[in-house]
C-alpha cells in the first residue's frame, strides 16, 4: 500500500512557505500502515498540478493540499479536473454549505467564492466544517485521491475526520516515541544496536533535535491489539536498557516531566536566569497547569537585576564576576528563599556572540540547583550560536533538576 | 530558467522530520533569479533517487539534499551515478580530506565514512568544509545537477560558497522584506492592493504569521543596480502608505526594533510577566546585545511572586483579582521602580486551556506599558490555544510599547 502526497501553491515552490502539512500527513498515514513513496510540491499551475496528479495514479493514495481557495491562482479543482479527464461543475449543496458559513459570520457570500463549490465530474466534495473551502475525492487511475485545504488547521482537521476513515487499511501500526536526555545518538544507538536493526519489526530508529534523543518504535501486525502489544514490549525494553536517561514518553517534554515530579511530590519551583533571560521560565509555564507548581521567578540580566530580585550580594558579583559558579548558586539560594520555593534552579554565562573572554568564554554557562537538601552547579561550554547555547543551557539545567528531583523522590521512599 | 529541488531521506518521506532544505534552497535560486519549478522527496531507495533526477533533467538546475551519510542507507551517490550511467569511483583526494577532518577531532576514520569518498565518473566531488561528506557536481540532460549533505548547517554553507557562484544567473533580483504589525492582511492588502496586480515588476505579497504581516517586495531588472533601484522604490512607497503599523525591515523582528528605539534613547526596559510567563523577557534577550537596555523583569506567577518580585499591594490582587487592569498597571509600575528602570511592560491573564470564567474568559490577558510621562492599560482577549494566546500577547504588547517608545521620541524631538 503506497502514497504519494502533493502540495500546491507559489508560495511552497518560491520557498516563501516551508510545507509542513505534506509530514504531518505522512505521518497520518503511517499509522494507518501506508508508506509513502514520494512527496511533491508544484505551484499554482494547472498542468503541473494536473501533470502531478497523473504520475501519481500507480499509486493506491493520493494526497493533495492547497490551491482550493477563491481567488483566480487557486487551481486545484482545475487540475484534478484535467487529470481526470472531466469537467468542473457547480455543486448546489456546497454552494449552500458556503452561503451558510458566510451568514454565520453575518456576512454575505463574495461572488468568487462560488469557484470554491466547483467539482469535477465523477469527483465527489468532501464537506469542511472549519472553512469555506470543500475538499475533493476522486478516483484516478488505481489510485483514491483526496483534496484538502492548504490552512494547516483545516486540513488536519478534515484529514482527521473525512478521510483518514475512508484510507483502506493496511493492517495495523502501532507507534511509541521514548525520549532521552543527556547523551548522544551513538551512545543510545549502541545501546539498543540489535533491537535497530534493519527489517525487524518492531522497526526501532532514533533522532536527535537540539539534545533530546528519542527512540522511535514502529511496530506492524494484522491487529490493533497485536501491534500494540509488539509496541509495548519494544519500548519497554528500550526504557529498561536505557535508565535514567529516559525522561518521557509520546507528546511529553523535559519541562513536563520536571512539572509531574513536582506535582507528585507537592512541591513548588523558582528560577533566577540570567544568560537564559525567561526562557526556562517559558519552557516551564508552556506546560498547562504549571501553576500549581512553578511560583515564577527573576529574570536578573543586569547585576543590580541580580541583586534586587534574587538577593545576590554585589560584593560576590564584584569578586568573582556576574558569570561564576558562585554567582549561579547564589542566584538560586536567593530566589528560593525570596518566594519560600521548595527547587529552585538559576543560570548564568555568556550567550554570545560578543562579551566571551579566555576565562569565560562565549557558550559558558554556570548552572545551580537549590533544593531541600542543599545545592549543586554545573558549568558546561556549549557549542553553537546565542539561540543554541540558550537552548541547551535551560535543557542542561531541567535536566539536572529531573535527577535531582528523581534522587529526592527515591530517599524519600527509602525512608 | 527552471530548477527542480529533490529531498531525499525516509524520515522526510514518513514524516518523522520536516523538511526546511528544499524552501531554504528555493529562496537562495529566487536570489539569482531562478525559478523553481517543482519540489520531489523521495526515500533512501536508489531506484526512486535516480528515477526522480532523470524526470527532472529537463530542467536547466537540479539541487539534491540528503543521502551522503556513511551508512548503506545513504544512496544519493548511487541514485544519481544510476541516472548518469556511470559507475563509482573512490576519489584519493576527497579520502584525505575526510581522513584529515577525523585527525582535527583526534579520532580515526572509521571504514564506513570511505563511501562518503565516492564518485561517479564524470561527476566532480565538492568540499565540504563543515563536515565529512562531500558534495557532488555533474551534468544530466541538460541540467547542472549539484548534490548537498542534507544536515541544514553544512548544506546552507556549502550552497552558499560552492554552488551558488555556479550557478548560471538569470538577470538580477532584489528584495525586500517590510514587517508590520497592528491589523489584518485584507486591511495591508487593500492599501496597496495596486502594488500587488499580478505581472507586476517589482512583484509585491504578502504574508501573516502569528499576527505580523509581512510585505514581500521582489524586483527583477537586467543589473544588480537596476534591480536594487526598483526594489528601493517599492519599499518606500509600501513604507509610506503603512506608516507607523511598520516596525521593520530585513531580519528586523519586533524585540529587536524596540531594542533599538531603547538603545537610541538610552533608556532602559524592566518586565512583570504573569501568564505570558518569561515570553517576552526571551524574545528580547533573543536579540544579541540587549544588556544595552534590558536590566530584567519578573515571572510573577503566582500571587505571592507578584508581590515579592514586583510590590503588588496583596490586597489590589484580593479586591479586582489577579486578571484585572489593576494588577497589570501595579506590576509595571512596581517591576520599574524596583529596578528603576526608564521602561517596563507587564501582563496578566488566563492562558488556558482552563481557568477561564464568563467575566474573565481563556484568552483574555490585560497588558500594561508604564513609563517617563505615566502608563497605560490594554485589555484584549485572544482567541486560539495557550501558545497562540501567550505569543500574540507578547507581540500586541511589544507592540504598544514601540507605539510608546515612537511617541514619547517625537515629542523629545519636537521640544
């Protein structure tokens, strides 16, 4: 079972847009067993649309996104129309369904956008209830072709519940993802070497983005329970090789696994970040309900920041400067005791691209955690421009602070 | 003249990784003029890599990205040695230098990475100075057919030096980015809906991403000094018309043309952030140098931070509640005098997805500027989920404070 993808619009092909809906829809559908063979993007031009189209027919599905708006550049009805051999006709129903839209807005319909309720001949409208633009299927040659919208969230949602029910079903897959903190792909590869070798299933591969290993898990089978079992065994083997490495799983982040270790142990967070200057405290208040955790915390970038929301003595910037391991630790202890947090974590360093020295150069960070039983910081150089040097840093330090809270939930079982 | 820009790899094909290549490459051939034609991704499969360069040998430029890894998933050398009917050929110098590349990390090279030396006959391997696998170059059909690592950093880099000055020029293009912020892309539309008819030259769009519209302005002319002219002329005229709804142009982000309002007034900026909680302190210190004004802020989280960090009266917070006008104007009045800042901008406001009420629903966020000559207040509610409602706060309220800023230097000028 194989598919092509095809993504319309200028704006794609000049390189204005990046097309982000032609791997979401890939990944759609993998989890229906179809793998894709081939994504291709062509502008707003009815024999290329119309000429893609048609190469795509050896396959059993094709996907097609763009090009079903209003105006006179939107030529995907046209092109599915000459792939087809067929005319363009107006759909009654669509023409109403559009109309309707329109009125709920208290707006009349635009005369152009009856081209939206156009439909080839043979070619059936797939109803949008998230826009104004009907989606299309269609069958050419051996292949189920589908039209979506170009919006991301239209289509995804038409995607959801028009089509994928519709995909023929080539047995079933089921996924799971194990994310890593806190070494490289080779490592984590050796670790699980055998389990990634080629054409086993599950199929088991990695990927690394900015620091985070994650462990792909891709099992077949003829049944959903199957599959899921096969699932299940694989990644918990790949969690039991790979220990405290293993943060999180499916959707979940570093920060929130930080936010359920706190929320499990009823305690509270501050920070206090200087090079970082909010992002750790954004990364943390992304997570929903982080309010009933995270108190919130400085953002001390000057040193007298430093001073009057943290409490870091003047005295021990002067002596050892605003970007030291001393520093670092103070601004923790200080924010921690300011809102009476029971964590609490700070940063510190030169994020570039000016202002590194021998001593301390561009990519240092100095990193503290403070908690009920005592402190540590970590003092790492990190390659790379000022968004990846910040970027890894708030990593790091979320990092140190899920072990630190993992070694603290475990004395206090032991107790 | 018309390229084809081919991505290869199974984690593009199955979705796993988006792929940004092919546009960041579509907007380098824009550059020179060059149009593109269409975008094909096939998988590590050397039939469908050779087939896909052969189908796009009509055309005058071929880019490839991806494939040159050292592991026998990485085809790209055999898919396009397929195409050209030749076969391998180690390159002894391309050996060196890969071996070399190991010496300077203090490693061997390992046998694997002797593939990434391979070379069709009649091909030409291009350095690679960012990392071990070399580019190819060759000609198929009529098209200049040139191979890059598909990892961005090395591909940007290697396009940049070594392939961009080969390619063949199609007359000159000058471009122009315009960022405004403040309404609608119908309303920026409409404006200077005469500038953007079709066949136009310069060709004038637009484009919305998280509430900035941005207005594309590309002139084609014979000569660089030609095209640069057109492009200058446009730009003024979009310029005019928009008036104080742009911010800025180029790479110019909204933090960055705040900053430098800040900078030319030497004034300084403090932040009292509750639900947008470290956004905004972030998106400046994104911007390098922002020490130069920026002295820090507070996370305000929960109420016991509003107080401690920034001086809000508990008592304001009991009487109008933590989301109210009250408590965004006593946050910025108290996060600028606590760090006696010239400057300081604060919200407050129920990000969601829950805590929302009839009288205070999700989305809604009230935004408070305080400065020299007093503060003022803005109350809106966003519509979308906790990062679009967090993001467009941050903006609008950035916003306002540029508006402020622009004000209050007029009036020095007009003193």
């Amino acid at each position: 079972m194989r598919a092509v993808i095809i993504a319309v619009g200028d704006e794609l092909t000049s390189g204005a847009t990046v097309d982000t809906n032609s791997a979401w829809l890939a990944d759609g559908l993998g989890r229906r067993g179809i793998a894709v063979a081939r994504h291709v993007t062509v502008g707003d031009d009815t024999g290329a649309i119309a000429a893609a189209v048609a190469a795509a027919a050896e396959a059993d599905v094709v996907l097609i996104t763009g090009g079903l708006g209003p105006t006179a550049d939107d030529l995907s009805r046209q092109g599915l129309a000459d792939a087809m051999g067929a005319e363009l006709r107006e759909d009654a129903r669509q023409i109403e369904r559009i109309a309707a839209r329109f009125a709920s807005f208290g707006r009349e319909m635009k005369p152009s956008n009856r081209s939206q309720a156009l439909v080839p001949e043979g070619a059936r409208p797939i109803d949008n209830d998230w826009g104004t633009a009907p989606g299309l299927a269609a069958t050419v040659g051996a292949a189920r072709v589908f039209v979506l919208p170009g919006v991301p969230r239209e289509m995804e949602a038409m995607f959801a519940a028009k089509v994928f029910p519709e995909l023929p079903a080539a047995g079933a897959v089921a996924r799971r993802l194990i994310h890593t903190y806190g070494t490289g792909e080779s490592d984590v590869g050796e670790t699980i070497v055998d389990l990634m070798a080629r054409g086993r299933n599950p199929a088991v591969g990695t990927t690394a983005k900015a620091g985070v290993i994650t462990v792909r898990v891709n099992a077949s089978a003829d049944t959903p329970g199957e599959a899921e079992a096969l699932a299940d065994e694989a990644a918990a083997e790949v969690r039991r090789r790979l220990g405290e490495l293993v943060f999180g799983e499916g959707p979940g982040t570093l920060p929130a696994a930080v936010g359920e270790l706190l929320a499990a142990a009823g305690e509270t967070l501050a920070t206090a970040e200087s090079c970082t200057g909010g992002l750790i405290a954004r990364m943390i208040t992304d997570v929903p309900g982080a309010s009933r955790y995270y108190l919130g915390g400085a953002v001390a970038y000057a040193n007298e920041a430093k001073t009057d929301l943290a409490g870091v003595d003047p005295a021990l910037i002067e002596a050892h400067g605003a970007v030291s391991d001393e520093v670092a630790e103070a601004l923790a202890v200080g924010i921690r005791r300011r809102l009476g947090a029971d964590w609490s974590v700070a940063t510190t360093g030169v994020a570039g691209p000016t202002g590194g020295t021998d001593a301390k150069p561009v990519g240092l960070v100095c990193m503290a955690v403070a908690g009920p039983t005592g402190g540590e910081v970590h003092r790492r150089t990190f390659p790379g421009d000022r968004d990846v040097v910040r970027g890894r840093a708030a990593l790091a330090l979320l990092n140190h602070l899920r072990l630190a809270l993992t070694g603290s939930a475990a004395q206090r079982e032991n107790r």
